[in-house]
C-alpha cells in the first residue's frame, strides 16, 4: 500500500461560498509502517476495507461541486479510516471506545482484534489525527473569516445489512440518513437536505447514525458553524461490499450538489 498519498487534501471553492464537503472515509491508503501495526493477513484487511470504506464518496463529493452553482470548498481524507479516524473523539467521551473502534481502532467490523494486544495508539493520534483536525479547523476558520459562516457537510455511506460492530444497528436503514447536532445542526439545514434527497426513497434523521463532524475547536461553542451528516446507504449506488458505482452515484452527487447551494443560500440568509 502506497506511502506517497497526501494525508489530507484541502480542495479549494468559490471564495464566497461557506460550504466545506468533508470526505473522511473514502481511502484504502494505508502506510507501510500503520500496515505492519495490523495483525489481519492481506486477504482479511482486504475484506475489512470492503466494509469499512466510503467507496466512491470522494467521487459523489467531486460531482457535487461540478454540479453547484457555487463552487463548495473539499476537505478529503487521504488515508483509510483503518489509520485514524478523524471523526471519532480522541479521548473518552468517544462511545465507540466499547467496541474497539475509538480514533484509532483496535477491532474489525467484525469485532476481530485488528492491532496487537496492548496497542498503544498515543503515536497515531500525535501524527495523524491531531494534524488533521487542526487542518479541518483552520480550513472552517477560514471560512468564517471570508464570509462570517461555514457549513460541514460530512459525505458518508453506510451498508444495507448491519454489521457487528454497530452500536445502533437495529434501528431504521432508510437510503438517505441525516446525521444532525442540536446545536449545530439548524432545522433548515435538515429540511433542505430532506428535499434535496426526496427522490431517492426518502430519508431518516440518525438512525443508523447519529451526530455531525464539527472540529473541536468549534464544537458546541461557535454557532456560525453549522454540520450535517449525509449518510448514504450503498445499495443506493454502488454494489456491496466494496464493488464498483451504478449510475446513481451520479444522481446523489447532483441532489448533493443542490443540497450545497440550498446551504449556502441559507448561510448567506
């Protein structure tokens, strides 16, 4: 696995825009020396990636800002989730710590042990997920400093079937799942998401997942930052678990693509 892929990568948009789309679960990419750290045999971290990738949402993501009127700004994860995982909290108030899967996890989706017994992830925090928040923030703060808003959208997919290693596996599945904040997350955002994503079938509010990516700095304390979660179920667009995208790949990155503008109009608001 190739060493040479930028960590993160942040995509410039139109100056006046307020969107940041944030990929974080897209790569494969794992470095040589995080790769030696897994105990899985090639064929088995193969299988994991299938499951535990975003495939193709870096892609629904590039769509999305062709097709916006006004050019939204992307924050994409270079490397696999199976390194860091951005998104999780780093320290215990992270509730996926019970089954393994903190910042830096130590269990499959399956619940197999994924790194060696006393595992100590201090050095993958201090060198991948740190640097990557402070890029995330620095990116909504310039946002913030342009045009006095930011809105995350946060790209994601998700499985037909629940896999092991969800908390909150057993609630609705709906093809379009909207991950909100009650602090960060304004019903008009949800509401512009939920008519931009009509024509897929319908969408669910947190279930199966919950919650928004807004980095720490922000967090529950800078109300001109709003997030959404888009959760996307992948028999939607592609074939699972880790195949190839259908045509609508290209229709989720259209509707997300309007979802962008329809923010954008509500931030400037």
């Amino acid at each position: 696995m190739a060493d040479d892929t930028p960590a993160f990568r942040l995509l410039p948009g139109a100056a006046r825009s307020p969107v940041i789309l944030h990929v974080p679960h897209a790569s494969r990419e794992i470095p040589p020396d995080v790769r030696r750290g897994i105990v899985l045999d090639d064929e088995a971290l193969e299988r994991e990636l299938d499951h535990i990738t975003d495939a193709h949402t870096d892609r629904i993501a590039a769509g999305a800002a062709a097709h916006a009127i006004v050019t939204p700004w992307r924050f994409v994860n270079g490397r696999s989730r199976l390194v860091v995982d951005p998104e999780r909290f780093p320290d215990e108030r992270e509730e996926m710590l019970a089954a393994g899967m903190g910042a830096v996890y130590t269990r499959s989706t399956h619940k197999e042990r994924l790194r060696a017994e006393g595992f100590d992830p201090k050095e993958l925090i201090a060198r991948c997920f740190e640097p990557y928040a402070q890029a995330v923030a620095e990116a909504v703060d310039a946002r913030l400093e342009a045009v006095g808003r930011c809105v995350v959208i946060d790209v994601h997919s998700y499985p037909t079937g629940a896999l092991p290693y969800e908390l909150h596996g057993d609630g609705p599945r709906p093809p379009v799942c909207l991950g909100t904040d009650p602090f960060h997350t304004p019903p008009e955002l949800a509401d512009a998401a939920r008519r931009a994503f009509a024509s897929f079938g319908g969408t669910g509010l947190d279930s199966p997942f919950a919650g928004t990516y807004v980095p720490l700095r922000h967090y529950g304390r800078d109300r001109r930052v709003s997030a959404l979660m888009v959760e996307i179920r992948r028999d939607v667009y592609m074939s699972e678990p880790g195949g190839p995208a259908g045509p609508g790949r290209e229709a989720l990155a259209e509707a997300l693509g309007g979802l962008v503008d329809a923010a954008g109009r509500a931030a400037a608001g």
